[in-house]
C-alpha cells in the first residue's frame, strides 16, 4: 500500500456537523488536501500543541505521550489507512525496544500525538484518490473557495477563533489568558 505524506494545513469550523471541527491534511509533494471532520475536543488537542501553548497540567494527549516515553518507545509515524462508510481509520506505528509496532487509532487521536512527537503522517494513496481535494492555485493558508457551499467547512473568524481560544483558556484553568481573551472579544463585539 502507497503511502503519501502530508501535513497539517489547519482546522477549520464545519457548521453542518454540530460544532465539529474539519481538520485539513495538505499533501506535501503535491496538490490534495484530506479534510477528515473530528470532534471538539481532539481539535483542541491539536490546535494547542500547534499553537505551542502548555496547559498547566497535562492533557490527555500529553499524558499519553508522558507514558509511551517513560515506557521508552517514541511515535514515529501516524498512518491513515482506510476509510469505510466515510469513517478514517489509522494506525500509530511506534518502536519498542528497537521493534515497529502498531496501533489502531482514530486519526484525530493519532494526529494529536503525532504533533507532539514531530512524527510524519501518511495516508494511503487509496484514500487520497477517494476522498482528497484537488486545490488549484489557491494560496496555502486559504481554506475557503468562491464555489463552497454552506455543508462544507469554513474558515474561522476571527472572533471564532478567540472564543475556541477562550473556552481552551478556561478548560485549561489559564484564568489570566482567558480575562484578556474575553476582554478583546468585547472589543470585537463593540
């Protein structure tokens, strides 16, 4: 099975699916994009490790790759390896004691400590070919095109943004960030 790397090109809200949140993967080498919709709170996981924010204590992503160091191994790749009735499934490939090993994995799981191991994510060409995007002569940082419908993602305001920022604050007892973060959405709001 082919497999082709990608990156993380951002998350973006998805107003048909109740609050989720779409995660778009960029194909490194060319011109696909992989959105897989994933929950509110897997998108928070990756967004902070992206953004490089630490919570005062650790995360359940954090707690995980806590234990998968202590124990001595390292995540050394993420690899989405099928899809069936429009769910991703994945595999976290890791060593242990010199030896690959594999583990089934949501992909938004996998991913989330991907980020915080540095590790590669592929996806298998197959699915890549069924459910990519080709983007044409869009700019990488816009995730939005003139042709979209309401179903698809959008990209997040910026007052969308800084209440997704809020509620992490919050969630992650930051109560100091999370008073500045109210005040300039005040401002915003007017």
């Amino acid at each position: 099975m082919d497999k082709i790397k990608m990156d993380i090109l951002g998350l973006s809200t998805s107003p048909s699916s109740g609050g989720a949140y779409a995660l778009i993967l960029n194909e490194v080498e060319g011109n696909r994009r992989l959105p897989i919709i994933i929950g509110t709170f897997e998108a928070q996981a990756i967004a902070l490790e992206l953004e490089h924010i630490k919570p005062p204590r650790p995360m359940t992503h954090d707690l995980l790759k806590n234990m998968i160091q202590n124990f001595g191994s390292n995540v050394e790749q993420v690899f989405i390896n099928d899809l069936s009735e429009g769910t991703f499934f994945a595999k976290i490939i890791y060593k242990d004691n010199g030896q690959e090993m594999e583990q089934d994995a949501r992909p938004s799981d996998a991913i989330a400590l991907a980020v915080r191991f540095d590790a590669s994510i592929y996806v298998a060409s197959e699915i890549l070919e069924e459910a990519g995007i080709v983007s044409e002569g869009e700019s990488s940082g816009d995730l939005t095109t003139s042709s979209q419908s309401q179903d698809q993602p959008k990209e997040m305001s910026k007052l969308e943004r800084l209440e997704n920022e809020l509620q992490t604050a919050i969630d992650t007892e930051n109560y100091e960030k999370a008073a500045r973060l109210r005040d300039e959405i005040q401002k915003l709001k007017g």
